[in-house]
C-alpha cells in the first residue's frame, strides 16, 4: 500500500524567501504597517492616521526650497571644547562621530534660498546630528542668518528640530537663547517677517527662544513641543498631565501656535505668509 508514503520531492524543504530590509514601515503611532516606498510618495505621511514621521533636513529643503536650493553659508563653523566636557566620552569624540555619521559639520543649514520665487534668508536642524542640539554653531548660524535678514532686508524663514540646548557646552549653549532672541528684536523692529515652523520635536532651549518669536509660528501636525518633557514635569508638579500635552494640538488651542500645516501643504503656506507680511512691509517701508 503506497497510500502513506509520500514523495520525496514532496518532502524537500524550499528556500525560504527573504524579505529585503527597509520593504515595510511600521506607524510609530498607530501601528499601521505600510509599503516604504508608498510611504516616502506621501511625504512619510502615514496614510492611515496622518503621522508625520522625522525627516531629514535635506528632505524639507527639497520640498520647500525651489528647486531643493540652498546658497549655503558659514559651513566651515565647527564646535570647540572650552568646557573640557566628559560624559560617556569626550564631547571632541561625540561631534566627530556625529560629523562621520551625518556628514554635517553641525546641526544646522542656513542661507539664501528662495520659496515660490519669494527670496529670504532660511535656516533648518537636522535632528540627526546630537539629536538637533543647539550649541555655539548652532547659535551663532542662527544669528548670521537673522543678520543676513536685516543687512538684505528679506524675510526670515527658520525649520526647527531640536532636543534643546547642548548640555556638553554649559552656559555657552544656554547663552545663544538670549543672543539670537536679542537680534529677532531688531528684526522685528525693522518690519521684516520671520516665520518660525516647528517639527517634531522642537523642545527646551529652543524652543524657549527663536523658535516661540515667529511673527508666525506654524507646526506639523502631533510635533512634540515644550521646554521639559511629560515625564519631568508630571514628576515635579506631582499631578496628572492632560491628554494631548505638548503636542502642536495643544498648543495651537491654548493659543501657543497661530496654524498647524500638513507637510504637503507647508510650502504654499509659507509662501502665502511671506508674500502678505513681506509686500505690506516691503510697501510700508518705501513710504
């Protein structure tokens, strides 16, 4: 009886197929597994819930700039080590590797560009180089970008992500906040706009300066926001934080925020903010 024998072609096992790294992405949000390259078509927006994942910076340049483009400046502008600063490694040893990681200098961009034919002076933080902090580069590429503004009389655009001041620089860091909201004063004293957008996350140091003087501050939609966050301040006032806190909801209702922008929308929305406050002041100051 051959009824129970089985072939022995039937019983040699198959390669197994391997599915290439990178082929799914998984929503951090709502779990939602989805196609990467449909996910990098929507702007790594997830289509099932709307969250927007961290990009790149050269990524938001692509997508704001015209044609991707930035006459960049100051690039040569490197951290030093006045503090001698030593956590898990020397902080010589942190930026280095952070520069071979990310091939940046620092966690900054700035320049002049142009937004749908509007020329300004722009900055933007890239995360990716010690997680968007703002040291004494950082600081002081803000500033000449703001210098930039009121020397060439242009709008001021700056695309924050930032974990806030870099602790390996003490009081350094801290300093820039006052150095770079001081010259926004004289911005704004000029007339000249500065739109101020906020990603996820924009946090502590700057987002206690520059980030908060936008004469118009927008935000993605759910970007984490604040100075401390959640778990600090629920420890040290001792009380329940409410739902939805810091994120760019909760800011925009209790009137921190003037417009939450979907990415594929932050260009033109931008533009249309530039092109009201930069001809009214433009014409305001022919006069």
């Amino acid at each position: 009886m051959e009824w129970f024998k089985k072939s022995k072609s039937v019983l040699v096992s198959q390669k197994r197929k391997e599915i290439p790294d990178g082929l799914w992405t998984k929503c951090t949000s709502c779990g939602e597994i989805g196609y990467t390259k449909a996910l990098e078509q929507n702007l790594w927006v997830c289509a099932s819930c709307g969250f927007h994942f961290r990009i790149p910076s050269k990524r938001y340049m692509q997508l704001l700039l015209d044609d991707g483009y930035l006459e960049e400046f100051d690039q040569n502008l490197q951290s030093k080590d006045p503090l001698k600063f030593k956590d898990s490694k020397r902080y010589p040893d942190r930026v280095k590797a952070a520069q071979e990681k990310t091939g940046r200098n620092d966690a900054i961009s700035s320049g002049i560009a142009k937004i749908e034919g509007t020329e300004l002076s722009f900055a933007i933080m890239d995360f990716s180089f010690i997680g968007g902090s703002m040291g004494s580069v950082v600081g002081e590429k803000i500033s000449r970008a703001i210098e930039r503004s009121i020397e060439r009389k242009l709008p001021l655009v700056i695309v924050s992500c930032s974990g806030g001041a870099r602790m390996q620089e003490g009081i350094l860091s801290l300093m820039q906040m006052a150095k770079t909201s001081a010259l926004l004063a004289v911005l704004s004293e000029m007339g000249l706009p500065y739109i101020s957008t906020l990603t996820n996350p924009t946090t502590a140091g700057v987002m206690a300066s520059y980030a908060s003087l936008g004469d118009v501050i927008i935000a993605e939609p759910g970007a984490l926001l604040g100075f401390a966050g959640p778990r600090v301040i629920q420890q040290t006032i001792g009380q329940e934080l409410p739902k939805g806190f810091q994120s760019s909801e909760f800011f925009k209702e209790r009137g921190f925020l003037d417009k939450i922008v979907e990415r594929k929308d932050l260009r033109h929305t931008i533009s249309l903010f530039l092109r009201y406050f930069f001809n009214n002041s433009s014409s305001h100051s022919s006069n």
